[in-house]
C-alpha cells in the first residue's frame, strides 16, 4: 500500500520563535487528533531544521528540507548539502519546487544531480513537477509534465525510484487561490502514474506516492484526497496555520 503523506512547505517565512510555537501546535493537534497511517512532514527553513527537529523528538510528526545543492561540499556560499541533512538527520528534502525552477532557474539536469545525492544520503525525495498556466491553456500540460519526470527520474533504477515522491503541483494554483479540480489532479496523477509505468512497470508505478500540490485547504482536501491516484498534499500558505494545516491532514481517509 502506498504511504500516504502531508507535508507543509513552510517556504520563507516565520521567525524562529513562531516556528517553534507553530510547530508544538501543529505536534501536540497531530497527537489528539490524527488518526491512521499518514505521515506528516513540516519542510521548514533551513536554519529552523535542526531546532525543530529537536523539538519534535519522538513525535510523529517528521522534519524536512526545502532543498538541497548538486554538490557534497565546496566553496558554495549559501548552499546545504544533502550531507549535512543527513548528519542532522534531516528525512526529508523538497526538490524541484516551482519557484526553484522559475526562480532560481533548476532544470531537469541539475535536478536529477540533487535527486542523485539526496538518495546517496538515504534522504526521501519530494520531487515536484507541473505546469504554468499558459501550459496548461495550450493544452500540453501532459507532455510538459512527463519531460519534467523523464529528465529528473528515469535515469534512476527501480529500487531507487521507489525511494521517491512525486508532488504534482499546477504553477497556475500555487498561491493564487485557485485550486485544479479533483477530476483535474486525478487526471495528471494518472498520466504520471502511467509514465512512471511505461518505464517501471506497472508494479513499481502502483508503489509511488504522489502528493498534489496547489492551494490545498481544509475544505477541499477531503475531495482531493479521495481520488484513486492522489496519496496525500504538499501544502503551501495553509501549513503556516496550524488548525488549517492539520483539518487538511485530517482531510485523508
């Protein structure tokens, strides 16, 4: 059975002593009212990584990296290797998030470099993929979508695959309160299923777990979560409140 996952992208934002209140809130709402098998993941600032993993303990509620660099060490101001996550023991990482590609200009080749030493580190990958509204519009969302996956992933083995995640995040319903309807994110969770297929095998495909990601609330998480092919959400805006976050958590049956 694939693992279903929420996980909060907390991007830039919070001081440290909000982080830290934010964070008992979000643990101690998880621990009353969670119930079942999802993991929960708070992918916070890096200088709040280690902090906050501390402060979660033994929680169930697990720590993550909003990125990591291509290199293992260097002269690379600035930069956090997948190396020192994993000596802060630091499970999970983001890669390839909308705004590190448009921002920051990440392409499938540098991508597949970071993916590469984040496994190298026994981190999980939360490897994101989508399109831009004008994408979408002109109709080869799809074709985008499965070059996003091909230059990032295919270059992995199977084993190696199996240690990933996919997000789906549409770039049009990232922060603009727009959100693909549940048809909509089951339709390209399917298409990226069928993909990872047409290279895995449908046994390896049926094993992956792919969050969507694009204005996640507590009001449509639940429809959301429901489709056969969604497994869980990568959170943007609403994981920086803790009763929204955790009813979105909730939101998965």
């Amino acid at each position: 059975m694939r693992q279903k996952i929420v996980a909060g992208n907390w991007k830039m934002n919070k001081t440290l002593e909000e982080a830290k209140i934010l964070t008992a809130e979000v643990m101690g709402m998880v621990a009353d009212e969670v119930k079942g098998n999802t993991s929960v993941v708070l992918c916070v600032p890096s200088p709040y990584l280690l902090p906050l993993k501390n402060q979660l303990g033994n929680s169930s509620v697990k720590i993550g990296a909003q990125n990591c660099s291509e290199h293992d060490w260097g002269a690379y101001t600035g930069e956090i290797s997948a190396l020192m996550l994993k000596s802060m023991e630091i499970p999970y990482v983001i890669l390839g998030h909308s705004e590190r590609r448009q921002y920051f200009g990440e392409d499938g080749k540098l991508l597949a470099k970071k993916i590469d030493k984040a496994l190298a580190a026994s981190l999980t990958p939360i490897f994101c993929c989508g399109e831009p509204l004008e994408i979408r519009e002109a109709g080869t969302h799809e074709k985008l979508v499965k070059q996003q996956v091909e230059e990032a992933l295919f270059h992995l083995s199977t084993d190696a695959l199996k240690k990933i995640v996919i997000a789906y995040e549409p770039v049009w319903a990232i922060g603009t309160g727009k959100t693909a309807t549940s048809q909509q994110a089951q339709d390209m969770h399917a298409v990226i299923r069928m993909h990872l297929a047409s290279k895995y095998g449908e046994q390896v495909a049926s094993e992956i777990s792919i969050l969507y990601g694009g204005s996640v609330k507590a009001d449509n998480a639940q429809e959301l979560f429901s489709c056969p092919d969604v497994d869980g959400g990568l959170v943007g805006g609403a994981s920086l409140k803790s009763r929204e976050f955790v009813d979105i958590v909730k939101g998965m049956k």
